[in-house]
C-alpha cells in the first residue's frame, strides 16, 4: 500500500501521521507532500523519517493508492487530476468537490458504501460539524425519519487550524498581561469572546459554514431533511460541540434516543445529569468518538428531541473520518 499525504505539515496533516500510526494503517510506502513554505521539513513515522516533497504538476502520485488531501480547495482543485491520473483514490478533506454530483461525501458510520462509487476517483471529507452531527442524527434516523434540525454550533479555535490555536493562546497571555491584542486569523478578538461568524456571509444571511450543515447534511443521509445552523467560534482550543434540536416524523422518547445513542457505531452517551456527566471540549479533546448528551424530549415540539454533543472535529471532523473511509474501501477491495 502506497500512501501520500498532501499538507502533511498542517494540523489535519499532523493528525493524518499520527491516526495512521495508531491504527496501524497498512503502508509499505508513506509520500508526504506541501508547499513551499513545508517542503524540506522532516517527519517521523514510525520510526522514519520521511521528508515532504514539494507539491508540483508532476507524476509523484504515480504508484500512489491512496491519497489523503488537506491542503485548501484550492490546492485539491488544482492538483485532483495530477493525484487520480494513475489510479490514486483522493480523499479530500477541502470544501472543494463536496457538492459535485459524482463526488461521493461520505461519513462511514452512515453512508460508508457510497465510497464504492467514484468516478472520478475522488471521495469528499464533509465539514467538521457536519460529520460529528450527522453521526448522531443516523441514530435517531434509524427510529423515525428527522424533518428538521436546529443547532447551535461552539467551535474551537483548531478549526481554523494550528496558526489559529496558537493566536487564541497568545490574545490570552496578552489580555491578562493588559497588552494590545493581536487579531489576525478571526474578525475579532477571540479570547474571552464569542464570534457568531464562521466563514463569510452569504446572500441569505446565513454563513457558508451554516449552509454546508443544510446541503451535506442532505446529500450524505439521502434525505428531505432541513438543518437551520447558527456557527459560533468560541475560545476554546480544540473539539467543537453542539446544541441540536430535532423534529422527527413519529415521536421518540428520551429514553429510546439514549438507547439508540448507546448502540449507535461511533457514538459515546455521556448522559447522567444526576453526577453532572455530559460531554465537554476540555476533555475530549484527542478522542474519536462522538460524544453525546442532555438528551431530552424538547417542551415546545411533541415530536422534537434535545441534545448536546462534542467531538474533535481535527480528528473524527477531519483526519480519522478520511482514514475510516480508506480503512473501510480496504475491507472491501475496491481501487
């Protein structure tokens, strides 16, 4: 197995090496590709070191099975056909073919065999906040189809990436020091505050970030289904997390929700109000799962339901979604 990993010198990029070690992940030979601000950097993977090559329109990616790319949309656009020409299935963690008809955008947990049909060799990573949602809706889904969601969105700093941690880290050192704070890689001070804008605005007042949680939603579950999102940076450093209202077709109890949660693959219940156990960023940060709770039935829709989750959008959000998908076309034979 002949892996590459494009933007291997940022945080998904990072994350990509370090999920692919954990799980051992079957490689006889590991490409790591950047710019060239990261070419001539040197990684270690599993006791080598391996040093990234500068991304170029070339036949680097020949030989190449699998390639995982987290470089920017507009990198994957410009280099799709250089990584497919000899065969390489591209996972792509960019907005960048999301939406394309003949692009499967696949979480495992729901739609896993929708990566079996590719024609142009490229398979979609969805956003961050809609993988970890639509992992909880398919448990609910399974009980009752879902009409509506409404959600509320606390996203860390890391999704912005590494340079966005590190200026929520130094805003904080600054604000306690009483020094001027540096404000580069979000709209406003971070430290302290809440920003209710993640990405930029569209015609329709709603942020990209929120109409990516209307149309992924919908492409990967195959369904009717309406997602109104409000996104909100918050100054936490990593793992996003979520407020979700349901309506559902036929009413579900709390109660079957938990069990259906309790079962449900890649999911956690952290649902005890009576010892104070539910899901929390601080905690979670680093784990895969997708943690839920506050599970409760919602007093102003006889058919809604209630709950809260958390999920490390750097790793189930982006990196280990991708390396399930590879892990899962490997169980299939399909390249």
């Amino acid at each position: 197995m002949k892996v590459a990993i494009v933007g291997a010198s940022g945080a998904v990029g990072q994350e990509f090496l370090r999920i692919l070690a954990e799980r051992d992940f079957p490689i006889d030979e590991l490409l790591l590709f950047g710019s060239e601000r990261s070419a001539g950097r040197t990684y270690s993977f599993k006791g080598k070191d391996i040093t990234v090559q500068l991304l170029q329109h070339d036949d680097a990616f020949a030989g190449v099975d699998i390639a995982f790319v987290s470089a920017g949309a507009g990198t994957s656009r410009d280099f799709a056909a250089d990584i497919t020409r000899y065969g390489a299935v591209m996972i792509d963690n960019s907005s960048a073919f999301r939406m394309d008809e003949d692009v499967p955008l696949v979480v495992p947990e729901v739609n896993a065999e929708d990566a079996l049909t590719r024609p142009r060799g490229i398979i979609a990573n969805p956003n961050c906040t809609t993988i970890q949602m639509v992992v909880a809706l398919n448990a609910i889904e399974r009980l009752s189809h879902i009409r509506k969601v409404h959600v509320s969105t606390y996203q860390a700093a890391s999704g912005a990436g590494a340079q966005a941690m590190a200026e929520l880290v130094e805003q904080t050192r600054q604000s306690l020091a009483g020094e001027p704070v540096t404000v580069s890689k979000f709209p406003y001070q971070l430290a302290f505050n809440l920003i209710p804008q993640v990405d930029v605005f569209t015609d329709n007042g709603y942020t990209k970030e929120e109409m990516k949680m209307f149309n992924e939603t919908r492409k990967i579950m195959h369904s009717d289904i309406r997602t109104s999102a409000m996104c909100v940076r918050v100054p936490s450093l990593r793992s996003h997390s979520e407020s979700i209202w349901i309506e559902t077709e036929k009413p579900v109890s709390a109660q079957q929700a938990r069990e259906a949660f309790s079962k449900a693959p890649g999911i956690v219940l952290l649902d005890d109000p009576a010892s104070k156990t539910y899901p929390m960023p601080l905690f979670l940060a680093g784990k895969d799962p997708v943690y839920v709770g506050r599970i409760r039935e919602d007093l102003a829709d006889d058919h809604g339901l209630t709950f809260w989750i958390v999920g490390d959008q750097i790793r189930k959000g982006a990196a280990l979604n991708a390396v399930q998908i590879a892990e899962y076309l490997i169980e299939k034979d399909s390249f």
